[in-house]
C-alpha cells in the first residue's frame, strides 16, 4: 500500500479536498480522502507527499491521430489561427501529404511520429486516449509507453462493392492486433472513418463485426456542412472536388434526405459504446437519437475552430445526459496536444466553468471510450491512473480548479501514473 498525499485532491466525483491524500494498492485505489484520515487507517503504508500540488484523475484525450503527428511544418507554417479556405481543401491537402509520405518512407515516419505523439500526451499529463490508426505496430507502441488506449481501427471503403472485402479485411486486422498487444491497458476497437468515406453497406458490415466482437466503435460524424450536404443530397465539394481526384464519383449514392447522424443510426452504427466524432451539425431529433441510442460525444472545439467547420452544441449534449469527452484531433489541425490548451480554448469560448471543463477531460473522457468504470475519477476501486499538477503559486482561498486549469502546463506536471504505475 502506498499513500500519495498533496495540498489538494481533486476526486472530481466530489468536491476538492484541501490536504488531501489517495491510497494506491497494487494498481487499484483504496481510499481518497483527507490525508490525516488516510494515513491514520493505513499507517504501515509507504507515504510519499507531493507538496504543493493537486493530484487528479489523469487527463484523457477522447480524439486523437497520432500517426499524423509529424504533419506539423503543416500548422506550424500558418499557425492555429490561420483558418483552412475549406474543410475538403484541407482533407484533400492531408490526403495529398499522407500518400506521399507513405509511399517514399513506408510506415516508418508513421511509426516515428506515433512515438512522438504519446510522449507529448504523457508529457502534458494525459494517461488515457481514444486513438484513430491504421498502423499495426500501435498496440506495442502504447503498451511501451505505458499509457491507456481504446485503438479504434480505421477503415475507409467507398465502394460498395469492395464493401464485403473489406470487412474481412478489418477482422484480420483486429485478430493480428489482438496477438500483438500485451498488456490489459489497451482495448481494441473499430472506426468506419465517416460518411463520405465509407459505402453504407460497410458501414453495416463493420457495425455489425464491432457488436460480433464486443469492441467500441467510433466515427466522425456531422463534422462540416459539405458532410451534411453531401449526406442529405449527395453533392456538394466532396462530389465535385475530392471524389474525382480518387475515382469515386460512380460510387456516389443517391440522395438519403437525412442528416448524417440519422442516417448513422438508420444503418446501426449509433449504439451504446459509440463515439460519434465532432458531432457539430446536430439537431435537436439528431441529440435525441444520440441520447435514446447511448452514443458518445468526442469534442474537439480547436480542430473545429481552425476547419472552420462551426462550433458543437456541447452544453445541449450535456443536458441530454450524452458523455462528452474532449479531445486534441490530430497535429494536422491543432497546434498541440495539450488537454490544458484546449480547457482553455472551450472555457473561452464557449464558456463553461472550470470545474465542467476538467470533468470534461476526465470523466466524460472515460464515459466517451467506455471506461468509466475503470478509470476518469479518483475513486476507491478504480484504477489508480492519476497525476500531481503544481498548484504553486495558488493563493489561499482561491479556486484552485481555476488555478489549476489557467496554470496547467506540461512543465507544472509532477507526477504521471498510470494503473498505480509511475511513467
Ligand atoms: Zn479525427
């Protein structure tokens, strides 16, 4: 048994406790409480004190691509605040740059810019993300790091044809996955990538493969209005801009006539353990069926901004009770992937207190990837993935949630421990 002990434990479940301590056995939590408390029922324990600091639930990433970290030079030349001219200009841009990579240097850069990626999330204090990849080698590279991943497999298959090949294809995939990870800490799952990338016959098959094997699925949904558009009508940029550039455009479908999430769910996709990605063009029969069907929600208010695609109605989510988890999105349309930085981004903007912000990016993380029962809050029998974050500076009296979520920075990180392990 050991005790962790700090100026402040924010539970997240319960109020802040000033003075506060948690006790870790094995890779489990046994009690959480005021320190004097703690250590006066387990006095044996081993103690370590973390000061002038506040331990919380680590922070979980609900969105990210980490094999596209290296896509940097990509913001960096124009900065998250230069806006893309259009959400389909950028994919074609990303498609255009991933292609090439692929092809001259294979899956090495891939490999190399994935390892980044977990490193800046540890680094930054996030213990837990829900990923999007193709890359085989993920499983063993988050077992590496330590960290706590739900790896949704991506798949994209336009041709309805091709749709039962494909399938096949991504059940092989999630077979050689399974061989290849070692540890309890990684969970598979699948994602269909979207509406405009995915025939509606693989978006059945895949669903149906998700529930056959009991994984999550995720799926961006209803990020820009060209998606809406093109769902609803069948045209739109993506018909005349992106699908002649890749041959598509004899595949293109008739018209639906509903709005992406309807037709999600007309095809099974939307079902309890699904994250629907983005999720910006919503109505309010759109909310309901994402509530009466138990999808998820994984905002990513920065990405948003710099597609400049709109802006997710996130408090009507959360009044329908729909888990809102807060993710990065990738380095293809974000400058960081820092939780602190886009906290602070969603405060100010959207606004929405401090202390909804940080449950946010802990235990609607947890909810969002299905792993609230294990993970997203300082709780006794919950795994002990937690962090210290300096609250130096935090004068008595003040806020410290506040303080906490306006100073949060990769360098104020004390401590990263993930299922009672130190990372
Ligand atoms: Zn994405």
């Amino acid at each position: 048994m050991r005790i962790f002990s700090s100026r402040f434990v924010f539970p997240i479940t319960s109020a802040p406790i000033e003075k506060g301590a948690v006790a870790v056995d094995g890779s489990f939590i046994r009690a959480v409480g005021p320190s004097a408390e703690i250590v006066s029922k387990f006095p044996e324990a081993e103690r370590r004190d973390l000061g002038n600091a506040a331990l919380i639930p680590g922070l979980i990433n609900a969105h990210t691509h980490l094999e596209l970290t290296n896509f940097g030079p990509f913001k960096k030349k124009r900065g998250l605040f230069f806006k893309e001219s259009s959400f389909v200009s950028w994919l074609i841009r990303l498609g255009i740059r991933r292609r090439i990579k692929a092809k001259l240097l294979g899956s090495r850069p891939f490999i190399r810019a994935y390892r980044k990626g977990l490193e800046m999330l540890r680094a930054s204090g996030t213990t837990c993300f829900g990923d999007i990849t193709s890359l085989p080698e993920a499983p063993a590279l988050v077992d590496d790091k330590g960290l706590r991943a739900v790896l949704y497999f991506e798949a994209i298959g336009f041709n309805p044809s091709g749709a039962e090949q494909k399938a096949s294809e991504m059940d092989e995939v999630l077979e050689r996955a399974e061989t290849k990870k070692q540890s309890k800490l990684v969970t598979l799952g699948l994602s269909p990538h979207s509406p405009y990338t995915v025939s509606s016959r693989l978006f059945v098959l895949l669903s149906q493969l998700a529930e056959r094997k009991g994984l999550p699925l995720s799926v961006h949904m209803a990020e820009s209005s060209q998606e809406v558009k093109y769902v609803m009508e069948s045209s739109g940029e993506f018909v005349k801009r992106l699908y002649p550039l890749i041959g598509w455009n004899k595949f293109v479908p008739a018209p639906t006539n509903m709005s992406p999430a309807r037709y999600l769910n007309s095809l099974g996709v939307l079902k309890k353990g699904a994250l629907a990605i983005h999720a910006v063009h919503v109505d309010d029969t759109d909310i309901a069926i994402m509530k009466k069907t138990g999808t998820g929600v994984a905002h990513c208010p920065r990405s948003n901004y710099f597609l400049k695609v709109g802006t997710a109605p996130v408090n009507r989510f959360m009044e329908s009770g729909i888990p809102v988890g807060l993710g990065t999105d990738s380095l293809a349309s974000n400058a960081t992937l820092s939780l602190w930085d886009e906290m602070r981004f969603a405060r100010d903007t959207l606004p929405l207190e401090p202390s909804i912000l940080l449950t946010m990016a802990t235990l609607g993380g947890a909810k969002a990837l299905g792993l609230d029962r294990n993970i997203g809050s300082l709780e006794t029998g919950k795994e002990a993935d937690m962090i210290a974050v300096s609250t130096e500076g935090c004068r008595s009296g003040e806020d410290p949630v506040s303080y906490v979520l306006e100073t949060g920075t990769e360098e104020r990180i004390r401590m990263v421990m993930v299922a009672g392990k130190e990372i």
